[in-house]
C-alpha cells in the first residue's frame, strides 16, 4: 500500500538546537517526495522537493530508498521555523496529486 | 495575484443539507485539485480537474460528492445529504502545469456538520 508516515505529532526543541523531522513512505515504484510547510495563519506551501536537492531556509532532505526514508533536517532551529510540517509522496507523473502524511508541528522555543 | 481563493472559509451544514464548496484557482491556472483533511489525519487527495474535464476522480466518494470546474467560473465540490463523517477541511490546489508543480493551496474550506 502506498503510505506516507510521520512518526511524530509534535517536536519541540530550542533554538539553536539541531532538528529532525521524519518521514517514512511505501511505495513500490520510484516516487517523488517533498516536504510542505504551513505557518500560523498562512496556506500549506512547498518547502521543497527531492529532485531539487536544495536547501531552502536552511532546510535539507535527502532520499533514502534503502531505508524508504525522506527525513527533514536544519542544523540550528531558529524560532521561526515552528510551523506544521508535512512530508508528501508523489508515484505519478503528476505531482499535483500526492498522499501526505499525517503532519509534524514543530515548535521551536526561545 | 491574490493566489488560490476558497470560499466560505467556515460552513456549517445540517445533516442531509447541501454543501456547495468554491475555489477560484490562481489567475492563468487550469489545474484544480482538491483535499480533504479529517481530523487529526493528513490530506487526502479526492479529484483533479481542468477547465470542463474531471481527469481523476479517484479519491472522491462514490456517492453523495461530485466536483465540476467549469468554463467560466469557479471550481465547486459538492457534497449533497451531508452527514457528521463528512466534516472536515476541505483544500484546494491549484498549478498552470499537467506535471501538477508547483502546487499552490488555498487556505481551506472547513465544513462542520451538526
């Protein structure tokens, strides 16, 4: 079955502090993954995608097809990261339709 | 550009009511998707439409839902004989490319049913 899981419901950590934000998928083909974000108040947008293989705002992400894996990490949280944070699977062409999981919320403290 | 515009943001509906949910896609996009997040889960993808054509319909329900995006207009998702299972959040998604990317979400639609 094609999944796409996110361990953890809540992550809080310092600022300053490193973090690691988890996703495992299922999927038997070759899929595209992303990482989307959602501020307080604000529309889920793309934070970024596999294929990239760029950091935006600081964050990074690299595919791990041994180990069916897609974690997101930042080496020092700063306290405007604290968002929702959901990791997202593509097995089409068509990235428009994805399965998500369940969100992460990270909360970043001063 | 105003971006990806979901309207009503709050609707409440009484059981077996209709609920009639609008999406105005961002100017120059033709590619409407829609999401339903349940509560406490993640979004699930229900239908993918362009102007006047339902290209995947596979995650709506068979019943009760269907969705149009038309020629002139709004996209609408419609969900007729609502019941309490159906109350959620409702996430439209628009892109000017068939490769889906990127993605542009509206900010929601959350449907409560009493």
């Amino acid at each position: 079955a094609q999944r796409v899981t996110q361990p953890e419901k809540l992550l809080s950590v310092f600022k300053g502090a490193p973090v690691e934000l988890k996703c495992n998928y299922s999927y038997s083909g070759s899929p595209e993954l992303f990482w989307y974000v959602q501020y307080s108040r604000q529309r889920l947008q793309l934070l970024l995608r596999h294929i990239s293989r760029e950091s935006i705002k600081g964050f990074t992400a690299d595919l791990n097809k041994g180990e069916t894996s897609f974690h997101l990490k930042k080496p020092f949280a700063q306290e405007e990261d604290s968002a929702m944070y959901y990791c997202a699977l593509s097995g089409s062409s068509n990235t428009g339709k994805l399965i998500f999981g369940q969100g992460t919320t990270l909360q970043v403290k001063p | 550009n105003a971006g990806v515009m979901q309207n009503p943001r709050h609707l409440v509906r009484r059981r077996g009511q209709e609920a009639r949910l609008r999406c105005s896609p961002m100017k120059g996009h033709s590619h409407v998707y829609w999401y339903r997040q349940l509560p406490e889960e993640g979004l699930k993808f229900m239908v993918y439409l362009q102007k006047e054509n339902i290209i995947d319909e596979s995650g709506m329900p068979k019943e009760r839902f269907s969705a149009e995006f038309p020629k002139e207009g709004p996209s609408i998702l419609r969900i007729q004989q609502v019941v309490r299972g159906d109350s959620a959040a409702y996430f439209c998604a628009s892109s000017d490319t068939d490769s889906g990317s990127p993605l542009h979400f509206g900010n929601g639609t959350r449907l409560t049913v009493t």
